[in-house]
C-alpha cells in the first residue's frame, strides 16, 4: 500500500462515553448523573460517521429508577436510529440503576473485581417524631386528600403507608426486570439474579449478566484492530458554569457517591 492510499485509509472509530456518579435528578444536591446532565453528550458519541460502535464506561452504584430508564431508553433509541453496536465495560461497580445502564448496551464487559447487579429498589429515611415530642415542638400539617401526607417522617409509621410504597416498589422491580430480561433475553441462566443480590464479575458472568470478563483496550483491539480510533466524548462546561460548580456541590456529589457506594462494600 503506497502513502497516498495510507493517507486516506479510514480508520474504525468508537466513541467512548463515561457514566459516572450517583444517578439522581438534575435538581438533587450532589446529583452527577441524569439525562438532562449526559443528554449532549451521548446524542454527540452517536453523531459521528463511519463508527464502529459507541462504549459506555459505566461506574455507578445506581439511584433513580426513572433517570436509569430515560438514560438507558435514550442510549437504546439513538444505537436503533443509527444502526450502532453498542458495548458497556464496568468497573468498580454497575449496581442497580448502573446495571439498568448497563444493559441499554448489545454487549456487557467488566473488570474480574466489578461488582455487578443488585437488581431491586430500595427507599430509606428517618423518623424524627419522638425527637419533636421530647422538644416539645407541634408538627401542624393540613391536607385536601387522606393519603396527602404519606410517609411523613415526622409522624409515627402507619402500616397503610409502608403498604403503598411496597406496592410502588414492586411495579418499579417489575419494571427493571422487565428491561433486564429484554436486553439480556436468554443469555441469563438464572432466574436468582432478579433478588437485589449482587455478584464479583466471574459469578455474574456465570449467572449471564455480562457477556465476558476483559478490559475496554483489549476488547477493542480484538474487535476492531490496533488501528481503532478511540475517540472520547464528553460536555464541556462554560467557565461560569465551572466557577459556579463551587468546592460545596463537588462535596456534595462526592457524599452521596460515598454513601450509595458504601453499600456495596467500597
């Protein structure tokens, strides 16, 4: 091959995009991953020609069930539109709404230390109504609907209360079960991996939540040759938006990530 022909020689391209971070609606405190926050971003990892396949990096213990499902219904519509494979590699951890992230992708890759899985919804808070009794502090609340006031962690439990968000639980559970099984179809080999469990990547592996053990560069390499251009996409904040982003919200964000991580041993 003369250099003209070198020259002009196209390469295979595979854009990469990371998703990172607790997920959470764009308004939360601390909130670093949602669909408004990566919309930009993932439509630009699409938009390039000639691609060989779009990747997604994917660390993160999960959160919001609905900014899991606009993400992952947003990677889906945009690899049907432009005919692209998808592939997701997963490193500390792809649990719950990150593994609702990791399976908007064809095929799924983790490092032998990920942790994969968790497939279930949880709710958490506090009650603080026999703090306020001892202060002597009167919780007034007024409503126009009996079940107005659900869950008020500054009145004691009521049974009618953890009955209507167990149900809520439940068709959310149903739902990302649903979304597991449609894009893993019979590769899963069991049925235990819908119990909120979660597994090292081998195991998970075995139980067919991923489709191999392997790192991003070696996958690539493999698939597409050593020439592959690995092209990385990410949004870029003006610098008001970088001034204003302040020590506090990186705190923030680096809180919550702690505590939802904390779950899964890390």
């Amino acid at each position: 091959m003369n250099w003209v022909s070198k020259l002009f020689k196209k390469k295979n391209k595979v854009a990469i995009v990371r998703l990172e971070g607790t997920i959470a609606p764009s308004m939360a405190f601390g909130a670093s991953l949602n669909d408004v926050a990566v919309s930009k971003t993932i439509e630009k990892a699409f938009s390039f020609r000639k691609l060989s396949a779009v990747v997604l990096i994917i660390n993160s213990p999960g959160g919001s069930p609905a900014q899991s499902s606009l993400i992952a219904a947003r990677i889906k519509r945009l690899a049907k539109k432009n005919k692209t494979h998808v592939l997701a590699f997963c490193e500390d951890v792809a649990a719950s709404g990150g593994y609702w992230l990791a399976c908007a992708a064809d095929e799924i890759f983790a490092d032998e230390n990920t942790i994969i899985g968790s497939i279930g919804v949880i709710s958490s808070g506090f009650g603080f109504h026999e703090l306020i009794e001892r202060q002597g502090i009167e919780r007034r609340v007024y409503t126009s609907g009996e079940d107005k006031s659900i869950l008020d962690p500054f009145r004691p439990q009521k049974q009618a209360d953890i009955k209507k968000l167990k149900k809520l639980q439940g068709q959310i559970h149903e739902n990302f079960i649903s979304h597991v099984k449609l894009s893993r179809g019979e590769k899963i080999k069991s049925e235990d991996i819908f119990s909120g469990e979660f597994w090292l990547a081998n195991e998970a592996l075995n139980k067919g939540l991923i489709d191999g053990v392997g790192h991003l560069e070696d996958v690539i390499s493999n698939r597409f040759g050593d020439t592959c251009k690995l092209i990385k996409v990410s949004s870029k904040k003006s610098f008001f938006g970088r001034l204003t982003g302040s020590v506090y919200n990186s705190l923030i964000e680096t809180l919550a990530n702690k505590i939802n991580l904390s779950r899964y041993g890390l």
